[in-house]
C-alpha cells in the first residue's frame, strides 16, 4: 500500500472508505458511523479485553476473522462485518456463549434488554445442537448489599471487574477459577468500597448482575422509560426513569460525555424511594373550620388557598415563597411572581453535604440550586429566615422540619401528606422528579431537562406552575397566565439564565435508548 | 515401512555436555568445564549487535514450541528507550510429557544464567527474571544457589565480570497453571496478576514484563547462546537441518535439541541430538522402543499440542519444517509413544480434560468449547457418541481453532482433530449398533466398489 496522499487516513468497512483517527480501533470507527458491530466485553470508556469474540469482522484477505474491538486501524485495511464470515464467527460464538448459559429468560431480570438475547436472536438459530448437560456454577451470590450475582448467567466479559479496576480503581471484583468453571468472585469482604458500584448492573450484558431493588419487581416491556436527571445532588446526572402504575421502578444512567459520561451514584439510583412514598398526597386537602383536614378538589383548594393567601398578605407577615432547591426554573419563576403578589420574595433551601468526589458526587444536593442562584432567589440556611406564606417541597432534606414549622406557611405544595406543617390550611400534592417537566441547571451551569412520566406518582397532580398561577389570578387580576412553552421562551431570555448553557430549543425529548 | 537405519544416529553434546558431570552445578565444577567464558568473551570483545547478529548467523529458532528465530526476536526490542528492560526465561516447563529444561536447571544452572546475562547484554536489559514452574523445588533450589555463587564471583549483579554491565538475576516460582507458560500469561503472573494472556500488539519485545521492552525465551533457547558466542553463529548454523534453498523464507532446524520420548516404551529419556535424527530413531535406537509384544499405534512429536503421527508416520525427521510438512509439529520435541493398549477416545477425553481444567476462562470459545468438547469425548467413552457428535466435534473444532487471544485452544483442537480424524474406527466401534450400521453404509457409499 503506498502512502495516501489524502490528508486523512480511511478505513474502508463493507466497501466504503471511512476517515480515522491515530489509535482508532475498527469498532469505534464503525460505531462513530453508525455500522453496527455486536459486542459483550467493549466498552468505549475501558481497555479492551477482547475475550467475548462476539465483534469479530472479516479482514478482507485474512482467512481469519478477528476482533473488532482491538484491531487498530492503519491505512489500507478493509473489514466486512457483514459478510457470511463476520456472520459465522458470530453465530459460532453465540453458540460457545450459550452452551453453558441456563436459558432461563422467564424468569431473568435482563430479559427485554439482554444483549444475548438480542443477539440470538439475530444470529442462533433457535434449534440446540446438543444435549450435553450444563456446568453448574453458584447463583444467588450477594456482591455488597445491593448487587446479586449468577455466574451461570455470567459470560464472563468482565466489564465489571475493569470498571472496578478502571474506572473506580478500588478493585472489589476479579475473576476466579478457570474454564468454564471461571466466575466473578469479590475480592473485598463481600462490601463495595466505591459508591458507584451499581453501574455494574448496567454494564453487564447479560443478567448476571442484577440490583436487589429491581430484580424481580417488572418485566421490562411493562415499563414506561424517559429521559431525565437525576435529583439528587447538582450534578444532574443523566439518567432514564423506569416506572410502572404509579410507581418508580429505576433509575439508570444516561450516557452524557460531558456531565456524568455513562455512570450515575448509588446514592442517586437509589434516591427515587419518597416518590413511591405511601404517604404521598395525591389530592388537595384543606383545613376546616375545626382543623381537621379534608379532602378536595383543586377548584376548592385553589380557592381556600387564595383566601388565606388574601388573609396572610393583610396581616402582613413575610410572603416569601420558600422553594425546594430540586424545584425546576420554572416552578421558580412562578414563585418569584407568586411571592411579589404577596409582597415577599421566592427563596430557596436546599440540603449541603460533606460526601462530594472528584468523580460524580457533589456537595451541593439542590438538584437546582445553581438555577435558583441564577434567578437571584436567596438561600435560607437557618430556622431564623424561614419564615415564608407558601412552602414547595418536594424532598424532605432540602426542606427540613424545623424550617418547616418556623416559616408559619400557610399554603404548602407538597409530595408527601407529613411535611405539612401545623400552620398550613391548604395543602397541594407536588409531584416528585418523575412526574413534572421542566428545566434545571446543574453544578456546572448546564440547563437540563427533567422530564416526568405518567407512570409515576398519584394521577390527579397538578403542576405547581399552573395552581399558582390561578391562586395569582385571584390574588392579582391582571396576572397573564403563560404555558409551560411562554415561561420557557422567557427563561432562555431572563438576565442570569441566558448564558447558561442551554440544550437546543426544543420541547421534544430525546430518544430513550434502553 | 522404512528398514531399521543401520546405524545409530550419535548423540551430539553441547547442552548436556555437563549433565554427567558430578555437581556440575556447582559454580567451581561449572566454571573449570567454561562456564561464564563466553560471558567474558561477549562483554570483552563484542558490542551489543555483534552479539545479535551472531545469534542470527546461528539461525537459531526458539525451542519452547513456536520455533519463531531468536535474534530476530531480540532486535525487535527498542534500542532507544527510557524504561528498564527485562530478559523473561521461560521456564514453566508444564506441557505435558516436557522434561527437558528442567535437566538443564538441575544439572548446569550456571549455563542457564549465562545464556539470560549474555542475552541481558546483546539487548540492553539490566534484570534477568526466571519463572520457573512451582513443581520444580530442585530446578528453583538450583538456580538460586547458581546465582548466589555466580553473585559472589562477580557474574551477577553490579560490574559484571569487572566490566561496565549490571544485571541482576531472580527465580519467581509459578503456581502450577499451564497458561503461564504462554508469554503473556507468564508476564502477568510475574507481575502478579491472574495469568490471563495479553492481546497481542503489543508484543512483549516492545511492551512486556511492566510494560517495559522484554525478551522472552524458553530455557533451552538461552542455554545455546554460550556456544554460540564461543563458537560463533556459522559453526551452530552448520549443525542440523539447513534451510531448504528452494524456499526463500525457509530458517531450516540449525543446532543441537534436547528430545525427549515418554509413555508406552522402554526406556524414557532426553537425549541431544542434531536436528535430523527420526522420530523412528529416537524412539526405537534410544527410548528402547515399543514394550514387549506391543506396537506403536500413535506419537504426538512434541508435547501434547501438536498432532499426532500414527505408528506408520514416524519416519520423518524431528526438525521444524519436516514435522510441519508431515502435518504435525516439532513442538517441544519430546514425543508422548501410545500404543496399541491405548484407548484413543480415552486418551481424548484425557487430552480434553487437561485442556478444560487449563484453560484460563478468557475466551469464550475456549473456556466453553473445552469442557464441551470433553463432555463429548465422555459420551463417546460410555458407549453413547453417535455419528452427529463426531460432525459436531468437527465443527467446534472449526469454532475453537484461532478464535481466541492465546494458542492454548490451538494446541487443545490439535491433536484431538488428528485423533479423531486418524482413528475414526475407534470412535465408531463404541458406538450404538445402529450406529455402526450407518457409519458401515455411509462408507461403502462413499467409496466405489473394491476400494479398501
């Protein structure tokens, strides 16, 4: 081959020439360009292991199949990988991959999102070639409190063994025995010492590995999935919410290079429980004459809630609106004119911890606190500067009881029936991560889209956005009611938020690819 | 059949010129018969290159199996580099039925040592590490006290025999997994990791034992270098089986090898010979040949990993390209003799077992086609192999060969394909009646009328 004289060198894959970059593998070039290359043991952010064999390619003039995930690319090399080699190579270790494997979909976690189902069914051919009785190998195995693992699942890529090395560098995993006898063993006293060693779960192909708060809780095919963030610090990772009649199911993350590339905490997979609470309001409750609560509709609530916002104003105590620091831009937005009309000012709380990381983690745990500052709402830190009409509270840590019961609200949003204070008369169920849409703006002065699911929550919650602006249009006549589309158009505009970094403008999500 | 060669082919001592030698593995003894002489004589009065090209004049070829030229393989190792680089002497002898480097680190360590330090000076390296196979207390008691007397004496460590060359020796004792005598496995096992061969490129010449340059050899190989350097390349090129001239590429078999023979005869052993010698020779002139009332049914030339001759194809000379030709391998050289007592599905199932239970688990062809493939043999031994199972064997064969990163599933697919393929009869003969029947038909009609 003699030099090319082109400025970039090419690849050429199924006969066409693709240009690379120095130290590209055939894999990458071909997933970049969209030409799919099966694969179990790759993963773009770790060394490849190539022991799968499952991405092997053609070279065009080598009798020999070989592996797309190491092969370097150099100028002049040609690769098929769709050609009746590539195609047998793969269906023969299918079949290597599947000798062993227990067959056991009915009852496994992964089914519905298992690569080796997939793949057989591209590539097997349904029919076993032979009787031979199966290698038994341990199941059930805990890995730490929250991973299950089942080495007769397992085909042995190990993704979460050079995760563990790679990615976390705290080597709690490696592999043990040999052969067909070989399986993942935890070489730690059974415990993770890294946060992060959930993403386990997601990385495993197949259903080896499975989260002890999923498993066995839905088949995948009867859940609703979107793409949304994660609340529960301002990093925002990108994840993909799975819920199911009402319930959130999962929390998984969402590859974003330049926020949480493809990981996500366990912390943060995990902190999804309050919106399954059994306490969540699901209706509008008021107060009545003698205190108790009863419940109603939102026309009811709305206005009992404008009535003793009218009251609170003419007593003149603070009209602060006092905000959860997970509430989205626009939910503040609306604050902010909510609490003008009651002569106070829309503030926020939201919990700082001491765990932040130089991987994932941060410190500050307001899903939206940079938002908030953006828009100039202040913090409240300490019982003393609670005092607020109108409470938003979604999680119980941003909102703590005592600034609870120090503000002398007298409306309060709320996801869950207990973090209404006494002096509250009209309560509003608040919808939690899952169920509302709307913008936020992470540590790193990214906007990011939180995007709720119908599946999740009680049926009947309104959004914040909307109650309060009725309760403003009886408070203040000339009020102009705008849709979730108008708040946005001026959140892009508003002083503060216009240089962040916002997503292209438009409304539509993108696409959910588990 | 070939007639008997008359005459005995002679043994050739160069590497077993000590092994009759009372404590020639003592520094006193090894010294007074030369050892550490081509040492001096290489750090006295050749540079570095001068010792690569001698090597590469010898034509010699590596003697662990693979057979691939030495110095070509030293001159691969950078020269220009900021990192330490490390000489690797491989000597986890555990193929099976391989005896032959374990005389060599018994019976003259200070051969072993000096062959890894001149290497250690033709390419730079300041470390010497030996991995010897953790069942060989002696070979390891050895070599250690080789290198602590060769230490006092001023042959190992700082100033190498007064001169300007400092390189240290150390034996690391391996834990008796066979995939640690693969190169890479062995480098990770050495760095102290699970023994999983390494994708290659990068080769170990360039990114080895702690992703530094590495030069990795068999025991056997290194120990040739002292008479090479003493004698010179073109005297060691002389010996043996030169390149064939009508092949450009060819390397031919120069040298003297350590051959080995075990199993069903009389007398086992390890002999030197020239390349040249047969198979036939070697086993009927010194192994004694087949035990009483018996015959040879089959012979795996070199170890286990490569295929096997049956008792009418030993009339081919042990040397790399002749055996290749016959559709085998020199391998180790050291044969494993089965004869006509042996059962050839048990000794598949035998040679799959070792298979199975060695394979690191890496690939998945490997790990799960070497279990399968004995759990089929077993069947085959309990009366219940049919016709489609030898088809299916054939086929994972395919499936396994080249698929993965290490040449284990190779040397596993090897000789189970030519047993298979070669004693067909036997497979057949266990199984089901109706079986037989079938296999009966399909051969006559495959084969015309008349043709045995």
């Amino acid at each position: 081959m003699s030099a090319s004289s082109s400025p970039e060198p090419v690849v050429t894959i199924n006969g066409t020439a693709y240009p690379y970059e120095p130290g590209d593998t055939v894999i990458r070039v071909a997933h970049r360009h969209g030409i799919d290359v099966p694969h179990y043991c790759y993963h773009p952010s770790m060394s490849p292991a190539g022991n799968c064999r499952i991405c092997m390619v053609e070279v065009v003039g080598s009798p020999r199949p070989q592996i797309a995930c190491k092969m370097a690319c150099f100028p002049g090399l040609s690769v098929n990988t769709d050609s009746d080699l590539a195609h047998e190579a793969r269906a023969d270790t299918m079949q290597m991959l599947l000798v062993n494997h227990p067959l056991d979909c009915p009852i496994c976690d992964q089914a519905g999102e298992c690569h080796l189902q997939d793949y057989s069914y591209q590539l097997g051919s349904g029919r076993a070639v032979t009787s031979t009785p199966k290698t038994k190998l341990p199941k059930n195995q805990p890995f730490g409190e929250q991973i299950v693992y089942d080495a007769e699942r397992c085909i042995k890529c190990t993704l979460c063994v050079r995760f563990c090395e790679e990615i976390t560098d705290t080597n709690e995993l490696s592999m043990g025995q040999r052969s067909d006898h070989e399986q993942v063993i935890m070489t730690s006293a059974g415990e993770f010492t890294t946060r992060y060693s959930m993403n386990i779960v997601d990385l495993c192909p197949v259903g080896a590995l499975t989260s002890r708060d999923f498993r066995f809780r839905s088949r995948l095919w009867f859940m609703d999935f979107v793409p949304s963030v994660c609340t529960g610090c301002a990093r925002g990772c990108n994840v993909t919410v799975g819920a199911r009649m009402g319930k959130v199911l999962r929390l998984e993350p969402r590859e974003n290079q330049d926020v949480n590339q493809w990981w996500m905490c366990d912390a943060g997979r995990l902190g999804y429980k309050h919106a399954n609470s059994a306490t969540r309001l699901g209706v509008p409750a008021v107060r009545d004459a003698s205190g108790a609560w009863r419940e109603a509709t939102f026309e009811q609530a709305i206005q009992a809630a404008s009535a003793a916002l009218a009251e609170h104003r003419h007593e003149e105590r603070p009209g602060h609106v006092l905000l959860d620091g997970g509430a989205t831009l626009e939910e503040m937005w609306v604050a902010r004119q909510l609490a003008a009309a009651l002569g106070g000012e829309a503030r926020f709380a939201a919990h700082v911890g001491d765990d932040g990381d130089e991987f994932l983690v941060v410190n500050e745990k307001g899903a939206n606190a940079r938002g908030a500052e953006a828009l100039g709402l202040a913090r409240v830190k300490n019982a003393a500067d609670a005092g607020a009409a109108v409470l938003v509270i979604e999680r119980d840590e941003h909102v703590p009881a005592d600034l609870r019961a120090a503000s002398g609200a007298v409306v309060a949003f709320v996801t869950d029936a207990s973090h209404v204070p006494d002096s509250v008369r009209v309560a509003f169920p608040f919808g939690s991560f899952a169920e509302r849409d709307g913008w936020l703006v992470n540590v790193g002065g990214r906007v990011q889209r939180l995007l709720g699911t119908g599946e999740a929550g009680p049926s009947a919650v309104q959004p914040f956005q909307a109650v309060a602006q009725e309760i403003l249009l009886d408070l203040d006549a000339g009020h102009d009611v705008l849709d979730d589309a108008a708040l946005e158009t001026r959140l892009r505009a508003a002083p503060g938020l216009a240089d962040l970094v916002w997503p292209p403008a438009s409304r539509e999500p993108a696409e959910v690819s588990s | 059949m070939a007639a008997k060669t008359p005459k005995r082919y002679p043994e050739t001592k160069v590497l077993s010129r000590n092994f009759d030698v009372d404590k020639a593995w003592t520094f006193d003894v090894a010294r007074q018969r030369g050892a550490y002489r081509s040492l001096e004589k290489a750090l006295g009065s050749m540079t570095p290159d001068q010792v690569i090209d001698e090597v590469k004049t010898s034509r010699l070829r590596g003697r662990g199996g693979a057979g691939f030229p030495t110095g070509v393989k030293w001159s691969f190792v950078p020269k220009q580099t900021d990192k330490t680089k490390y000489i690797c002497l491989n000597a986890d002898e555990s193929e099976p039925g391989t005896f032959k480097d374990r005389y060599l680190m018994e019976l003259d360590p200070h051969l072993v040592i000096e062959g890894c330090l001149i290497t250690a000076y033709a390419v730079g390296a300041s470390m010497v590490y030996i991995y010897v196979r953790g069942e060989y207390p002696l070979s390891i008691e050895r070599l250690w006290g080789a290198i602590e007397e060769a230490r006092k004496e001023g042959f190992v460590g700082k100033k190498i025999a007064g001169r300007d060359f400092h390189c240290d020796v150390v034996v690391h004792s391996g834990a008796g997994a066979y995939i640690c005598g693969e190169e890479t496995a062995l480098l990770e096992s050495l760095e102290g990791k699970r023994g999983h061969p390494r994708i290659k490129p990068p080769f170990p010449a360039v990114e080895g034992a702690f992703a530094s340059p590495t030069v990795i050899n068999n025991v056997e190989t290194l120990a040739h270098v002292p008479w090479i350097i003493e004698n010179g390349g073109a005297a060691f090129a002389k010996q043996g089986i030169p390149p064939d001239p009508a092949d450009p590429r060819s390397v031919g078999s120069s040298g003297t090898k350590l051959m080995g023979v075990s199993g069903d005869v009389q007398k086992p052993g390890v002999w030197e010979f020239e390349f040249g010698i047969t198979l036939r020779q070697m086993i009927e002139d010194y192994a004694g040949g087949a035990l009483e009332g018996r015959t040879i049914k089959a012979v795996i030339p070199g170890g286990l990993s490569m295929p096997v001759l049956t008792g009418d194809e030993l009339d081919v000379k042990m040397g790399f390209d002749d055996l290749k030709a016959a559709g085998s391998g020199l391998g180790t050289a050291c044969a494993i003799v089965m004869d006509d007592t042996c059962d050839m599905v048990q000794a598949c199932e035998n040679i799959a077992h070792f298979f199975a239970d060695e394979s690191c688990g890496q690939c998945t062809p490997c790990r799960e086609g070497c279990h399968w493939m004995e759990k089929i043999f077993h069947r085959f031994d309990a009366g219940q192999g049919t016709r489609s199972d030898l088809d299916l064997l054939e086929n994972l064969f395919r499936q396994i060969e080249g698929r993965t990163i290490c040449a284990l599933a190779d040397a596993a697919v090897w000789p189970l394909r030519s047993i298979v393929r070669k004693f067909r009869h036997e497979f057949v003969a266990k199984m089901s009646p109706d079986e037989q029947r079938a296999e009966a038909e399909a051969r006559s009609a495959r084969q015309p009328a008349g043709v045995k």
